[in-house]
C-alpha cells in the first residue's frame, strides 16, 4: 500500500514525517492519539441539524428533491455518507416535511419556494401526514462497555418516546400501552430497562403510534453505526455483543413490522452493517456510488459557486480556488463528479478561516495500518513521488473480519486482508477517496484511492506533529 498527496508541500511533509517515522520508530503510535484525546485544531461549528435555523440562513442549499426520492425508492433504505455531508440535516428535512406533529405553518415556511414545493401531488399526499419516528443511535457519552451500551441506548429511547408526549391524552390507546408508554417516558423507569425492553423499544413505539395515528409510521435513523463503528476500535467493547444487541434491536423494528412504512438510516459505512447477519438483505447506498442519491450528501461545483454568489459571502469569491483545494476532491468511481464537504465549506464561510473543520472520531486510529514497518520503508525509499493506495475490493464480510480487524489494531499484528478492511472503512470516513476510474467487477477487483484533499493532509500533518512531539516527551523523560 503506498500513500499519495498531490500538493507539493504536502508531498513533503510525507517525506520528512516518514522519514522521522522510520529513525524515531514511532509508526505504532501515528493516529492513536486522536482516539483518546479531544482534538484543539479539529473544531466543528455547526450546530445540531435544524432545519428550521439553516432554511433562514444564507448558506441553506436545496437538497429537498431528496424527499422525492425517497417516498419513491425507500422501503429499508441505508444512506452512508462521511460526517459533514448533511446525513443530519437531510434527516432532519425529511422528518419536518412528513411528521404529522410538526408546526405545519412552520414547516410551509421551511419549504416554500424550494423544489419540492412545486411537486403539487406529492404536497398533497404526504405533507405533514405522517406519524413520524425520529432518533439517532450516537451515543451522548462513551461507549465503553456492554452496561454503557445499553445505557447509552436507554437514552436513545427515552428522548425518542418524549418527543411524543402527546400520546398520554390519546383516547386510541389501551391502560397497557400507557403503562409501556411510562416504561420509556418516566425519569426513573427508562433507567432501567432490561435488555429485551430496549431492543423491542422502537417498535412499541411505532405500534402504539399507529394505533394512534390510524396510520403506518416513517422511521428514520440517524448515526445507526457510531456504536458498531466503536466496537472496532475500543478495546473493551466485546464484538459479538455489540452485533448480536445491534441485530435484536433493528431486525425487531425493520424485520415484519406491519406499524412502519418506509424507514431510512443514516450513517457514515456500509461495510459495518454486513456482518448484522439478520439485517444482510438490506439495500445500504454508498457515498457517490448510486444515481439516484449521490448528488443529495456535500456540495457539487455548481452549488458552491452558488453560495458565492449571495450577499453574505461574495467576498470569499476570491478564495475560489482554496475552498476548492482544501475541501472538494471527493469523487465518484467513474471521476465524473466532484463533491465538496458541506460542513467545512459552510464553517470556512461563516469564519473566514481556511483550515481543517474534520471532526476527531473513533477511526482514524486505522492510519496505523498504513504505517506498519514495510509500508514505512517502501515510503521511505519512494521519497516523495506521487504514489497511491492500492486496496483489493471486499464483498464478503462478516462479524470474523470485524474481530480480525480489532485484533490487528489492538495488538498491531499486520494482516494485509485486515489492512484492507481498513482502508475500506477509512475511505468511507472521508480520508480517502477514488484515485482511478473503478470498474466494479467482483471480489478479486482493486480500487485505487488518494487523499482527496489538503484539508484531509492537514488533519494528517496536525495529528502526526501531535505524536512526534509526545514521543519526544517520552524519550526526554526517558532520558532524565
């Protein structure tokens, strides 16, 4: 596997950090630091999706053809995309269009004079029309532990039934739904939750919103693999627990369920839900690999030039070229488009400062593998030309590979199949992105992939000073 930066200066920092790599012998260590420490140069300013905020403001872009889309496509549907492409916000916009419990003055306000609007049927037929479930699986505090796991997943579900308060009033429900309406609902009892009441949660909830309602229930998810993604990278998180409680909880609400509709997830991989072994038929649409939706995550050119445009940000109109440089280079396999990172845009524009706006997550740790001693000498000898990563295409995963993978980087044993995997989950994260057009033709395939911008280099180059500065602590330390 080689590396491959484009920018000159970035070819050189590669050079010089490699190099230090191999004589300081600190390659074990590169990106783990981003995994127990919060980052000081990594800072995300958007607020929480809200759709309500961003339809006022000015860098509001008009992704609500997406709801089109998904009334026409969705049964089950998986949508994974990077952080800081919208998967919230779109979420978000879906739910205030359907939801029969939003403010339908409000939502009209959010809508009018978007594309949507013009849809005249489709307005008629679903707008504000559906009961709506709404959550995100992204836990508010660390996953450490099966225990945390389901405390984590008892808050998920406690603040998922208060958004429907209203159901306590409701003359369609039976004394035992009110009594399992409290169970989630009560400040004390929610804290207690068995295992079986938590992975039945959400469709108790759906079931008892049809009742109320007379009408199947929208359901959408957002984050569904932060805590899937966790597992792999958190020593004490047991696997098996974590894809068995994953499997009971989602089969029991998408699985046969006669109360919901149409369902949509949101999150950033698609290889983490291959090894969910009930869930295996499910259709989940990578980033930029499908038609239908990949214009619908980031900003295309056109939209970026867009935003330009208005009042609130044509001085920027210089700095063309850096937004460009920085943020854009995300592509699909065939090179035919470009897409830039929607949240780093939109902070650069409301903060004037070109940088890194890329969050600090569970994951990165997987540059690791990249830096395992071969690799780290076959760099070395490359200097500093322009060289790539060469990945074999990965079809058939289960839970095995995902423990396999968790062994690698907890014991940092090199495995080439497991390095893959890596790679693979990287570039569905946002480090990496299609090098040479792709010709998907089976297993045996291979993809070669870059970093698709000096944004990704620099949050790189930040981490690694990171560490080479701690390792030098160290050896000082050592030393006295």
């Amino acid at each position: 596997m080689l590396f491959r930066c484009d920018n000159a200066l970035e070819k050189k920092f590669l050079k010089h950090f490699f190099y230090f790599c191999n004589m300081a012998n600190i390659y074990l260590v590169f990106i783990s630091m981003m995994i127990v420490t919060p980052s000081s140069y990594c800072i995300t300013m958007l607020e929480p999706a809200d759709i309500f905020k961003i339809r006022g403001s000015p860098e509001f872009i008009d992704k609500t053809m997406l709801i089109k889309e998904f009334i026409n496509n969705a049964d089950t549907l998986i949508l994974a995309a990077p952080d800081g492409f919208g998967k919230s916000t779109n979420l978000d916009m879906i739910r205030v269009f359907l939801s029969k419990t939003v403010d339908k003055k409000q939502a009209e306000d959010v809508f009018r004079n978007t594309e949507i609007y013009k849809e005249e049927a489709l307005l008629k037929a679903h707008f504000n029309n559906h009961p709506v479930i709404h959550c995100s699986f992204k836990p508010n505090s660390p996953v450490t532990d099966y225990e945390t796991m389901l405390m984590a997943f008892r808050n998920v579900l406690h603040q998922t039934f208060l958004q429907h308060q209203y159901l306590t009033d409701s003359p369609h429900l039976t004394k035992n739904d009110l009594k399992e309406l409290k169970s989630y609902t009560d400040e004390d009892k929610y804290k207690t939750l068995k295992p079986i009441q938590i992975s039945v949660g959400l469709y108790v909830l759906s079931q008892i919103l049809e009742r109320h309602h007379g009408k199947q229930v929208i359901l959408l998810i957002d984050d569904y693999d932060s805590v899937l993604l966790d597992s792999i990278f958190t020593k004490s998180l047991d696997i098996a627990e974590v894809f068995g409680f994953y499997n009971a909880i989602l089969s029991g609400v998408l699985l046969h369920n006669e109360h919901v509709n149409t369902t949509i997830l949101t999150g950033t991989t698609c290889v983490s839900m291959k090894p969910l072994v009930d869930l295996e038929n499910l259709q989940c649409v990578k980033f930029l690999q499908d038609e239908t939706f990949k214009l619908f995550f980031g900003l295309t050119e056109t939209e970026v030039d867009d935003l330009l445009g208005r009042d609130a940000f044509k001085k920027f109109q210089l700095h063309r070229q850096d937004i460009k440089m920085w943020y854009d280079g995300y592509t699909d396999p065939d090179l035919s488009i470009h897409i830039y990172n929607t949240r780093s845009v939109v902070n650069f524009l409301k903060s004037g400062d070109l940088k890194s706006y890329l969050n600090t997550i569970k994951g990165e740790k997987a540059f690791k593998v990249l830096l395992e001693e071969k690799v780290t000498k076959q760099l070395f000898r490359e200097s500093s030309q322009n060289v790539m990563i060469v990945v074999r295409h990965l079809t058939e995963i289960d839970q095995s590979h995902m423990e396999g993978l968790k062994n690698m980087i907890i014991h940092q044993i090199w495995n080439e199949d497991f390095s893959d995997l890596y790679v693979h989950i990287l570039m569905e994260k946002g480090y990496f992105t299609f090098d040479t057009p792709w010709e998907r033709s089976g297993y045996n395939s291979s993809l070669t992939v870059k970093f698709p911008n000096i944004e990704v280099c620099e949050t790189i180059r930040q981490i690694v000073h990171s560490v080479i500065e701690e390792a030098k602590k160290h050896s000082s330390n050592l030393i006295d």
